[in-house]
C-alpha cells in the first residue's frame, strides 16, 4: 500500500471510506491513499481528496465488502482538536510542519500522527508519559517493550528519557507505518525499531520496562503470557475501571508489586514491579 511522503497539515482535507471487509493487502492504491485503518473486520480509507470511482471498484472486485459511509472533514477535526506544540509533563511535542522549540530541560519530540490516533491528549497517553519520566529518572532503564504502540509515542519518550533501546509492536500496519515515520522523524533508527506484530506473542525475552497501552482483550491475555513476568517494570494502561480491577485482581496472585495507579473518572494506569527482578 502506499505510504504518503509529505505531512498532512492542519487544514488539509480528508476523504475517508468506511467499508464492511478487509481490503487485500496488494490493493494498490494511487499516491492521493494516505491509508488504510482496520479494525474488528471493517476499513477505514484515507485519502487527500475524493475517489469515489477507484473505491467502487475496489468493492466489486472483492465480494463481501460493502461501503458504510463516507466523511469529509480537515485532518484537524479527525485528530479532534488543534495540532499544535504541546508540553506534557517533561516531554514537549511538535508536529512536524512547526519548528521545534522545547524550552531548556524538556525532551523534544517532533511528532506526526498521520490519521492515526496518540497526539498526546488522551488521559492514558498523559498518565503514561509520566509514568515512564518517573521510572526512567533513575537511569536503570536500558530496554523497553512498547506493546500497541500506535504512533510510537511512548517508545520516543522512553528513549528521549534516557531509554537505550525500544522494541514498539502493533498488529495495525498503519500504526507500524506511522510510528516507524515518527522514529525517523526523531532519527532515533538505531535506538528504536518498530514491527507489525501481536502484543502477546514478544514478551519471550525480558526488557527493563514493558509498556502497554492497549484494549482489555489482549491486555488480560498479556498479562498472563509466560514471558509477562520476565519483564522488571510494567506500565498497564487503556483500561476502564472495571477493566483495571480484573486486572489487579490477577495480579495479585502474582509475584508483582503494585508501584503506583492512576484513577480517573474513566481511565487507569497501572505502574508495577516484578519480584525479584
């Protein structure tokens, strides 16, 4: 599929295509694709303007899809609110069309979400990033596993915040191609490598932090995966309460201490520690 080149920018505007199916992967698409998000067995197309004709086509040469509706709206709407530099605790983030201009003692990050979702402003990713300043301020985090990375957001933090090295997962291929993107933006190739793959399946080898932020129904398998205990520091976040305190209620039978939790009215972070690691 193609992968676009150039940024999309706060007031360009978005053609999108919500179909029934998953698209094959060698559709081939024309420079204007920005991408395709699939989810639970439906697709979202992007594109930088209009294809009605190309997506009629796509959908009578693959039976079982069908289009649902379509969208028009800047890529400001889409992302929810105003793409501009923002601070988050010690972390600064610039979208890539501003100059990057972190005041002294902040990390910078410049920082394009492409129509992927993690600009920041979630409560998870906020919760996150702090939970990874503080566990990174002692220097004894020397690999990290970013399990559903999405932009690659937390691996860039975690890096940026004294982190040698990164290992960032996602099963989505257009959040792997969006993160790979930010990690060359940052030129931290060397530091951070990003696959497509399923969260569960690379705790195999332990790392210094393992940082989740993703739905409950790989969450509860995760944590039970036989490599979840081979990891020092566990950063569990996406959870809604009643999400959280199954969690919790697993992990207590488990040789792990609970560090820190962050409550808000819908969403929980959960910071631990694995014994004797």
């Amino acid at each position: 599929m193609h992968t676009p080149v150039s940024p999309l920018l706060p007031e360009s505007l978005l053609s999108i295509y919500y179909i029934q199916g998953k698209i094959p992967s060698q559709q081939r698409f024309p420079p204007s694709f920005l991408g395709n998000w699939e989810e639970d067995g439906f697709s979202f197309l992007f594109f930088r303007q209009p294809d009605p004709e190309l997506v009629e086509a796509v959908i009578r040469s693959h039976p079982g899809l069908r289009l649902l509706d379509t969208y028009e709206m800047t890529y400001e709407q889409w992302q929810g609110g105003k793409l501009t530099p923002q601070t988050i605790g010690r972390f600064h983030f610039t979208p890539p069309w501003c100059e990057p201009d972190p005041e002294p003692g902040l990390h910078g990050i410049i920082l394009d979400p492409g129509v992927v979702f993690g600009n920041g402003a979630h409560p998870t990713t906020q919760d996150c990033l702090e939970a990874i300043d503080l566990v990174c301020a002692g220097k004894k985090v020397h690999t990290m596993l970013d399990l559903g990375t999405g932009t690659g957001i937390l691996a860039l933090a975690a890096v940026r915040a004294g982190c040698g090295r990164a290992l960032a997962v996602d099963f989505n291929y257009l959040a792997a191609q969006t993160a790979r993107t930010n990690v060359r933006l940052n030129k931290l190739e060397e530091n951070i490598l990003v696959i497509q793959g399923r969260a569960e399946e690379h705790t195999t080898h332990p790392s210094d932090l393992l940082v989740a932020n993703i739905h409950y129904n790989v969450m509860k398998d995760l944590v039970r995966s036989p490599g979840f205990l081979r990891q020092k520091w566990f950063l569990l976040s996406g959870l809604m309460r009643s999400e959280a305190q199954k969690t919790l209620d697993f992990l207590a039978g488990q040789p792990v201490i609970i560090v820190k939790q962050w409550k808000g009215d819908v969403w929980t972070t959960i910071l631990g520690l694995t014994c004797g690691q």
